[in-house]
C-alpha cells in the first residue's frame, strides 16, 4: 500500500481531549485540528527505533510500530479489507483476562493488549502469557490517570513509567501507546509520547463501553452494531461480560467476513 493510498484511508483523530470515567475511559470528541507526524521523534526517548517489521518466533515482543505516512494518532485502518482491530484496556484479574485470551485463541483471533504499569507490577506472567498467545502487548501509562490534565513532567512520566516495565518484562517498550482516560491525546501528550519512542498514538472509533459492565448481550450489540472492516475497538481485560460477550462477537464478525487481528497487522 502506498503512502498516498494510506492517507486517504487512515485519518488522524483530533488532538484534543478531556475529561475521565471514573470506570473507564473517556471518550469525548473534539473539533481540534489533526496532528500527523513530521520526521522522527525526537532523540532521548525509552525505546528502540521503532519499526513496522515483525519480530520472528512465537511470542516476540514487538517494538513500536512505526507506519509512515499514517496518521500521529490512528483511530481505525483500512476500510476495504477483512480486518478489524479488537484492543484491549490491560488491568484486572489475571484470571478473567486469561479466560479472554483463551477465548480469543480458540477462535483464532489475535488482539491488542494495552498494558497498565502498575497491573504489570502486581501480574508480571501476564506480558509474557499475552505474547505467547500471539498477541501484541502496548502502553497505557503508569497509573491509568487522566493524562492529558496532567503537566508535562508527570505525564511524560507515566508514559516513561509503564515504558519501562515493558522494557524489563519483555525487551521492548511495546507495540503502541494508548493514553488513558481518554479517546484522544492532547498536543501535549502526543509529544510527550513521541519522546519516550512512540511514533504513534493508538485511539479507536469503536467503543465498546463494556468497563461500564452492561452485560454480555449488550456489549456483543454495541461491537457489531459499529464494527466495520478496518475498526478499531476499544474493550477492557478484567471484566466478566467482556469475556462472556467475545466468542458471539467474534462469530459474529466471521459470519459478516471479518477477521480480529493484531493493531499492527491492521494498518502495516
């Protein structure tokens, strides 16, 4: 795919955000100017030269995927294709998130895990049981704060924070960069990420709302409703209904000729 084809079929998402969920993640819009990428990021950040080629073996952890001429922020990929994204918020009981990748595996599907730092504190096994499945494994700060309202120095610090324990955890600081409590990132914040290594900021255009835990049939009805080829979508490890919602979401899917597949494999 050429970069002039990638631009017509990736939009940046705006560059604004505010607000937080006491449960999840915000998901508010805003009308701000998009923010696209110019050049590398800046030198001095947490990780290595971050590239779109895919690590070898099973359970490989990945580096930043870098994707030129794409958006800073992409908010869903190709929208002629058989692909969709399935990313995950990554805190919670171990347990309930194992039971979702196993879910996920059983189907054949591989999906996008954003990890929060300090869960990656309490449950190290879980980065190498989410690559071992296939999976790829990404950044959603340190402490899960609402990041665009902090300054500069604390922000950049849990980017750098949750950066780190991938780092140790897996030999990389990970697949993509997600802030927390909010669909989009500031200017603030895209620049803080670009620092610390990440060329990309990773949003969606599908949110689940299953952290504010509707129910199985309900968050199955919310995926499909506004799923389409080439979506990225938001859900969350940790809760049950998202657990039990996954197989009929992803039957349902297969049955409109789609397929869940890692975030890098949707837009490289």
């Amino acid at each position: 795919m050429t970069s002039l084809h990638r631009r017509s079929v990736l939009r940046a998402a705006p560059a604004a955000a505010a607000g937080a969920l006491a449960t999840g993640c915000a998901t508010a819009r805003t009308d701000t100017a998009s923010v696209r990428a110019s050049g590398p990021p800046p030198p001095g950040g947490t990780g290595p030269p971050a590239s779109g080629a895919r690590p070898s073996g099973p359970g490989a952890a990945r580096p930043p995927t870098r994707a030129p001429g794409l958006p800073v922020q992409i908010q869903h990929g190709p929208p002629r294709g058989s692909a969709v994204a399935l990313t995950f918020h990554g805190q919670g009981d171990p347990k309930t998130a194992t039971a979702l990748l196993g879910e996920a595996e059983r189907a054949g599907a591989r999906v996008t895990v954003l990890a929060v730092g300090s869960w990656l504190d309490e449950q190290p096994a879980m980065a190498r049981r989410i690559l071992d499945g296939g999976h790829e494994l990404g950044n959603h700060t340190l402490r899960h704060l609402d990041i665009c309202a902090l300054p500069a120095d604390a922000a950049y610090a849990e980017i750098t924070g949750c950066a780190q324990r991938l780092r140790k955890l897996t030999g990389t600081i990970g697949s993509w960069f997600r802030p927390s409590r909010t669909q989009y990132a500031t200017e603030l914040v895209t620049r803080l990420a670009r620092r610390a290594g990440y060329p990309h900021i990773l949003s969606y255009d599908v949110d689940s709302l299953d952290a504010d835990d509707p129910g199985a049939p309900a968050v199955r009805r919310t995926v499909l409703d506004r799923a389409r080829a080439g979506s990225i979508v938001s859900l969350h490890l940790g809760h049950p209904g998202t657990v039990a919602a996954l197989p009929p979401i992803l039957d349902g899917l297969h049955r409109r000729g789609l397929r869940a597949v890692t975030t890098t494999e949707l837009v490289t």
